[in-house]
C-alpha cells in the first residue's frame, strides 16, 4: 500500500503598525509563541536530523524537499539548521554544568579542518552527556576552559601532555595497543604483550560488581605486577620493548586509578565513542567552511547524542524545543 505524505501549510495573519509616537514598527505576536517562519517546526526537525544523523549535504536536502513539493535552496536549509543550533544553547549549557559536576569525565582529541586549516575537536563525556567542541589548540587551555581550573575529579584519556596536572586514569586499550606491536618485534615483546593481556583481564573481571575491598585487593596487586614488569623489561634492548617500556612508565601511577573509583572505566572507548560520529563526517565532507558552522555542527551533535545516551528520541526532543 502507497503511504501518501501531503505537505500541510498553516497561514498565520500578523498585524504590523507603526508607532504614531515613535515611528517604530510594532509586529502582533503569533499564536503559542511562534516566531514567522517559512519551515515549521516538524519540517525544521526533519531537516536538521537530515543534516546531522544521516550526514546528507545541503544539495541533497534541497533534492528531498523537491520531491515533496517544498520550495527550498541551500542557503534556507542552512539557515535553518544553524537556527537550531542557537536554539539548543540552553541544552548545551546544561550538559556543560553536569559533566562539570561530574566525578570523571571521558576526554578524547582528534584533528579536523576549518576552511582547509588543521583545528581540534574535543570530546568531554559521561554515560549520559557528551559535549564536543571545536578548537584551533590542543593545549590544556581547552580542557582548563571545558571543565574549569578547579576542576577537581578524574579524567579519563590518554596519554596526551594536556591532561597533566589532573588526577587520570590512563587508557589501557592504548597501552595494549603499543604491547601489540612490540609483541610482534621479539619474544620479550610477546611476553610483556602476554602479561599486560592478563592482569587487565584479571583487573577488570566484572569490576563493577566485586566489592571495595575485592577493589583494594586488585590495586595493590596491580601495582606489584606493573612494577614488577617495568624492573624485568625496563632495561632491556629487545627491538620495540623500548617504546612500550616508556609509554608504561610515563603513565605511571595513573593506570590503577579506575580501582580507587568504583564505576570508572580502565578504557578511553567511550571518548573514542563519542566523537566517531564527527570523525565520520570529518571523512565525508573534507573540511568545514567556517567557525560558525563548525560550532553549530559541535553543539547538534552534543545535544543529539545526549539525548539518545540518556535514552530520549532525539526527533521527539528537538521537535519540542523547536515548536
């Protein structure tokens, strides 16, 4: 059976005066707060989830429209999506308060391009808020300007310089990584690969299930055998140990601090998580044209990934804060 979608076009009489006073222009308002627009709120929705969930450029929403009969150009749908981004900063100034509020926050960095020149997008997150945000820098300013100077819980990263200074739990998927490569370089190598694969299983084993003291137990554990490790193979000249000795080292003491707070993550895959939506775009479109769109761009998908971690339909969300 044929769906048939028929467009629906609500006129809306507004009164215009000029001030007899004055002279100024003095407009009626419209019914339930709305604000004149050719698009309504239903259709600004469809739009905007074009442009951000399904990554569709400008021309092919333009296309879309056509075939529902709707007048549309570029610059209009542009226009539209960049309105509700404006519209969202509310949002994002809260879901800036509650990571700020929050014991630990994941933190991820990764390039992108601004008409042709190399900026950073950044990622803040929890289990239920992400906030993305583009910057020329990837110094400390950011995460001092995201989180605040006093900031004063966890950060889960890597092993980038900008963290220092706050209390960390280092990725073990990274550290593995790196033990995964040298592993392939000597027989040391694979067992120093061998042995970082075991004490994360042996660590993690259903850790947010196991007790405080089972938590103690595996802490100190950990450090002995990290320790141990470094004593066996820090000195040692076997081609790539070298380089996994001293990423192992540099992170020391902050490989163990998941163990201190229970509920903390031993990974950075959930930073790596939230921003694989803008680094697919990143792939698709090349670089953005401006600062304004690319803010626009980090705050709908901020808001919009939000929503769905916290379990809401992000059409049904957007939809109300546009009407």
């Amino acid at each position: 059976m044929e769906v048939v979608r028929k467009r629906v076009v609500t006129e809306y009489e507004q009164a215009v005066y000029d001030c007899l006073d004055c002279g100024a222009e003095v407009r009626s308002t419209l019914p339930d707060g709305r604000e004149p627009a050719g698009y309504g709120p239903l259709l600004q929705t469809e739009i905007v989830l074009g442009k951000i969930e399904e990554r569709l450029p400008y021309r092919k929403l333009e296309e879309r429209l056509e075939r529902e009969g709707i007048p549309g150009c570029p610059a209009t749908i542009q226009a539209i999506v960049w309105g509700a981004s404006d519209k969202l900063r509310g949002e994002e100034a809260t879901i800036l308060q509650r990571l700020r509020a929050s014991p630990w926050v994941h933190a991820d960095e990764s390039s992108y391009r601004i008409d042709g020149r190399k900026v950073w997008i950044w990622v803040f997150c929890t289990e239920a808020d992400l906030l993305l945000v583009i910057r020329p820098s990837r110094g400390r300013e950011v995460v001092e300007e995201v989180l605040g100077k006093d900031y004063t819980g966890q950060i889960v990263c890597d092993g980038w310089k900008s963290y220092i200074g706050w209390v960390l739990q280092r990725c073990w998927a990274h550290l593995l990584r790196y033990a995964k490569a040298g592993a392939e370089e000597s027989a040391e190598g694979k067992e120093l690969y061998g042995a970082l694969c075991a004490l994360h299983a042996e660590l993690t084993e259903r850790v947010k299930e196991v007790s405080r003291r089972t938590l103690a137990w595996r802490l100190r554990k950990g450090e002995r055998v990290l320790q141990g490790l470094l004593d066996r193979y820090g000195e040692s000249e076997a081609p790539g140990l070298a380089k996994v000795m001293t990423y192992l080292r540099n992170g020391m003491p902050w490989w163990l601090t998941f163990l201190k707070h229970p509920g903390m993550e031993a990974t950075n895959n959930r930073g790596e998580r939230g921003l694989r939506e803008a680094i697919v775009i990143r792939k698709i479109i090349g670089t953005l044209r401006n600062w304004k769109g690319a803010k626009a761009l980090a705050r709908l998908l901020s808001v919009l990934g939000t929503w769905k971690l916290r379990g809401e339909n992000p059409a049904t969300q957007l939809y109300a804060t546009l009407s």
